[in-house]
C-alpha cells in the first residue's frame, strides 16, 4: 500500500459510500475506526494490512473525520483479539470473498510452477500474479511473506521438475561429456577441484573457454572458435532438449552457468549441474555459429575490397601513363556545356578528333573494365591461395 496520496485520490478511494456508514453504524470508537480503515483497504488491496503501520497516515485521518472518531483511536484499535476477527469476516462477506486455505496456496504454487515460472523470471511478478488470481478468485491472498515464500516454493518445483525432464533426455554419453567440461577444473583460487587435469593446451579449462568471448578476429581466435564449435557438436545435445520451453529460461539458466566456477557446478546436484552445463552449451553453440557466420561475411568483404583496392591502385598507375586522355574529357565536358542542344556529332566529334576516336576510347575503356575483372579475380585467386585459405578452409567446414 502507497503512503502518499493526492487530495484527490484520497477522497476518490478512502470515502465511506452511504453502504459503507451502515455498516459501521453499530460500532464505536477505535473499533468503528478500525473497521472503517479495514474496509476501505481491503477495497484497495482484496487482503487487510499486516499492521497498523501499513495504513497510510492521511487515510486514517480523512476516514477518523467521516466516523467522527479522533485519528489517535487508530493506536488502540485490537490487532490480536476477536472483534478484528469478526471484522475480517464480515468484510469478506461483503466483497465476496473467503479466507485462503492451506489447500488454496499449494493450488497458487502448481499453477505458479506449471504456467507462470517456464515464461516469467521476475519474483516480483509472480508474486503480483498471485495476488490478482487471488482477487479474480475472490479468495483472500496470503500476506505479502507469505506470498513470497509460496513463490518461492514454486519457483524451486519449477527448476526441479524441469532439471528432471532435461536429465530424461539427455543420454548417458552425453551426461559424461558435460561432466568432463567440469571435472577436475581450476576454481576461483587456481587450485583444481579434485586433483583431476581437465584443462586445454593453452592453460585454460574447457569450461573456461566456452563461456569466453572470441576476441579480436583474426586467425588465431577464428581457429579457436571453430574448435569450440565442434568441442560443443561432439557433446550431442539432443535437438529437442529445450523444445518445450521459451528462450528466456533458457536464456536465463546460460547465464547463471556462466558465473558459476567449475568448482561450485561439482558441489551441485547432478540435475542441477548438467541442466545449467547443457543450457550453457545449447546456447553457445548457436551463439557461436551466429558470430561465425558473421565472420565468414566479414572475411569475404574484406578480401574483395583488399583486391579491389589493390588493382585499383595498379590501372591509376597505368592510366597516368597515357598522355592527353584528361584533356580530351575536358574538352568534351566543355563543348557540351557550351552547346547543351546540340548534336553529338556537330558538338562532340570536332572536338576529340573525329567520331574514330570515340570508338578506340570507347574499345580500350571496355577492354580496361575486362582487365579490371579479370586482374581482381587474380589477386583474390593469389590472396586465398597465400593466406586466407588458412582460415575459410576450418570456418566452411564448421559451418
């Protein structure tokens, strides 16, 4: 419940409607106070506060005003004894409401488990959510601990149903395989978890390489991802390991796998362990083709604007061999300019020496632009075979 209202929400929400004086007319001091208060909150909230410090201070002195009982009478109001009992009671009555059972929260728990923890991550919102089914309900909810301690008994169902269904699909060839990822790995302290060596030849665990980024491109990182992609590949994930599920739990337990040290994921449960270890592995792999992919572009731009602007370079050169070509165009551009109306032949040919000029510029422009084609083919011929044979050779063979 918000503390600060506005003069004109306060009246709008916390006025005692003419139903409202009847049912109070019967009842006197803090407890004609204290039900007043109750029932314009519950109106607010479908539950009643947890303690008279809930109730927003204004509130109690606008509603003390409309009851003609002094605000201070709300300190004395009973929190423990019958008449708030009896309150309670006939408020749900009069909403419609009943109290919520034992039975009702492990209700709100399966349903929370089943519909609402494979899409929504946010314990906030799960908590929000039971509140309205609550109120679509008209069942009382449980308090604010309560609710959160019924979210997070669905919240932990959730995961352990759905560490169980992965482990039924994953096979026993692969489970060992994710274990080896961990197993004997270098923790947080740089001391192996159990004596075991599972570290690559640079150092690092597999583990530990998985979870890192590429870094700067070039061979080297290419390569390495590349053996990263198949590392994850020689695991055989099954295909449909997260099918029935959204991305963004899947999405959320990568992330918890990725801050966790190999050391830690030991200590787990085997459930537990190879669900975040396959969830990890699941979405590094798509993941890595994606960046690969990527790459690929990258790398088949690169070596056709190297070439281009190699034999670009090369034809200027050439070019600025042959004498009277750029007075030529600029006799041309002026003589067009100087008569935009008149015929090529009567304007343009004076000028260039004769329409046989046009031609044999015309032939060697066309032959230049064949060479152009044929000298860039060349270099990107020569530039694959010297170097970046090296690197799309790994990348289209893992792709």
């Amino acid at each position: 419940m918000r503390q600060d209202w506005e003069p004109e929400d306060l009246i709008e929400v916390w006025t005692l409607l003419e139903d409202d004086m009847k049912k109070v007319r019967n009842k006197s001091g803090a407890t004609r106070l204290g039900f007043a208060l109750l029932l314009r909150f519950f109106e607010v909230e479908a539950r009643f506060p947890e303690s008279a410090k809930e109730m927003p201070s204004v509130a109690v002195e606008y509603v003390a005003q409309q009851v003609k009982v002094p605000a201070e009478a709300w300190d004395a109001y009973d929190w423990r004894g019958d008449p708030i009992k009896r309150h309670r009671k006939e408020i749900r009555e009069a909403y419609g409401f009943r109290a919520n059972t034992e039975e009702d929260q492990e209700r709100l728990a399966e349903w929370l488990a089943a519909e609402l923890c494979p899409v929504e991550l946010s314990r906030d919102r799960l908590a929000a959510a039971v509140v309205a089914r609550c109120r679509n309900d008209h069942i009382e909810p449980p308090a604010p601990g309560r609710v959160g301690r019924l979210v997070g008994k669905a919240v932990k169902d959730f995961e352990a149903q759905f560490c169980g269904s992965r482990m039924e699909r994953i096979s026993h060839a692969t489970r060992s395989r994710l274990e080896d990822l961990v197993a004997g790995s270098q923790d947080e302290t740089g001391e192996g978890a159990d004596g075991r060596d599972a570290v690559s030849a640079g150092g690092r665990s597999h583990f530990a390489e998985l979870k890192a980024d590429p870094g700067a491109p070039g061979l080297e990182s290419l390569l390495a991802e590349v053996n990263k992609l198949q590392r994850v590949r020689r695991l055989e994930l099954p295909a449909d390991l997260f099918a029935d599920v959204s991305e963004k739990p899947v999405d959320a337990w990568r992330a918890r796998a990725s801050k966790e040290y190999p050391a830690n994921l030991e200590r787990m449960k085997p459930p537990r362990r190879l669900t975040l270890l396959a969830a990890l592995c699941h979405v590094r792999q798509t993941e890595i083709t994606d960046s690969l992919v990527d790459l690929f572009i990258q790398l088949v731009l690169k070596i056709n604007t190297r070439a281009e602007r190699k034999v670009d370079k090369e034809l200027n050169a050439e070019l600025k061999k042959v004498r009277g070509k750029e007075g030529m165009l600029l006799r041309v551009a002026e003589a067009a300019l100087s008569e935009p109306s008149g015929t090529v032949r009567r304007v343009i040919y004076p000028v260039v020496g004769g329409e046989n000029t046009l031609k044999a510029l015309a032939a060697e422009a066309a032959a230049n632009e064949a060479r152009y084609k044929a000298r860039v083919r060349t270099v990107l011929r020569s530039s694959y075979s010297a170097h970046w044979r090296r690197m799309l050779s790994p990348l289209l063979g893992a792709l």
